[in-house]
C-alpha cells in the first residue's frame, strides 16, 4: 500500500494533494488521487486604498474567487531507481480525473456617502460598472459570497516529474514538477476585463509530497 500528501505552489495559486494506492510492480504504482486547486487570474494585484481603515486590500477587477476539487487516477513510474540510501530516484507520474471549479463572488467594502449619514462602508457584490478604486475601501470576509457560488463541472490533467530521497526506504520525500490542465465546458471570467473567460486553465507547479509506504 501508498499513502502520499502534499501542498504545490503553482502559477495559480496553492494546492493540496491527497493520494493512495498500491505498488504494482518495484518500479510502477498506481493512485488514486485527490486534490484541492487556487486558480487565481495571472492580472490579479493586491491594491489598498489610502482612505480606508481596513489594510486588508483588495483585488481590483477581480470578478470571483475560483478553487477546483480534482478526483482521479494515475500512474506513478520509477525511471532510476536508488542505487543506496543516499541516491535519489528520478521518475515521472501521470493524473487525470474529474474537476469540479467553484466561482464565488467576489464582495467589497464600498464607501457612500450622504448628507444624513456621512460616509459610510456597505457590503456589496462587486459591480464593475459601479465600483472603482477610489470607492473600494476593502475585501469582505472570505465566506462571504458562498451561498452564490458557482459549480462548473470539467476534467483535469497533470503531467510531471519527481525526484524521490530519504534514507528509509518506507517513508516517501519527493519534489514534483510538471504541469496541469484544467477544462470546462463553459467559459469562466475571473475578471473583470477577462471577457468572455477561458474554457482552459494551464498551470505550471512545484510540488512537495511526503507520506509511506509498505
């Protein structure tokens, strides 16, 4: 049996990974594998206005936040096997599976003003055509926007190559990178000015996986 996890950083954004499965032969393991993806927006920059309290920032133009439940299968191929304890092993691996994305809204701290109350923050959705960087005090709670997520159904692809090391030969140490795709039948906007959105999501990463084996 294999029990790997890990966490990636990516062009994206972060990731987790959860995989288990088995040895089927000293050179190839087959996986299931699970994993949780950020797909940010390449464009995406942090501003702050001088005006607001709140340091938090905010994403200018950003239009949701989009994470990615990755389920599926793979292979696991050892290509240089460890000479010693002290050697490391070079392989490669292959995943693929379902990918379900969710989009939430992305909702801001708007300043407005009136004669009666003076200038007030309200929580809204952000509206491009209505909210601007001096209007924008700051990014809302991280839950907030949830219960108007959307679901968009897909598949996922990775490919990559692993450096393996460790004197103990049932624990796992291993540096991966490669890269992964993810595509949906719909195209999804990030942001703002990102029209009409992409139907395919590239992303280059560098992964650190641990776990055991026996």
């Amino acid at each position: 049996n294999v029990v790997q996890g890990g966490v990636s950083l990516n062009s994206r954004g972060l990731g987790l990974h959860f995989r288990k499965g088995k040895k089927l032969h000293y050179t190839k393991t087959f996986l299931y594998d699970c994993s949780l993806q950020n797909l940010k927006h390449p464009k995406e920059v942090k501003s702050v206005n001088a005006f607001s309290k709140n340091s938090n920032g905010f994403l200018y133009g950003k239009l949701i936040s989009l994470n990615a439940i990755q389920l599926g299968a793979g292979i696991q191929k050892t290509i240089y096997p460890k000479n010693d304890t002290k050697s490391i092993a070079i392989g490669y691996s292959w995943f693929g599976g379902f990918s379900l994305a969710m989009a939430k809204p992305v909702y801001l701290y708007i300043f407005h003003q009136s004669d009666m109350e003076g200038i007030q923050e309200k929580l809204e959705r952000y509206n491009p055509e209505k909210h601007f960087p001096d209007n924008i005090s700051s990014r809302a709670p991280f839950f907030k926007g949830f219960q108007q997520s959307r679901f968009y159904p897909g598949l996922y692809g990775t490919w990559q190559i692993n450096c393996s090391f460790g004197s103990q030969e049932e624990k796992i140490k291993m540096l991966e990178t490669g890269i992964s795709l993810n595509a949906y039948p719909a195209k999804i906007s990030i942001m703002a000015d990102d029209q009409p959105g992409q139907y395919l999501f590239f992303n280059f990463f560098i992964r650190f996986i641990f776990g055991k084996q026996w």
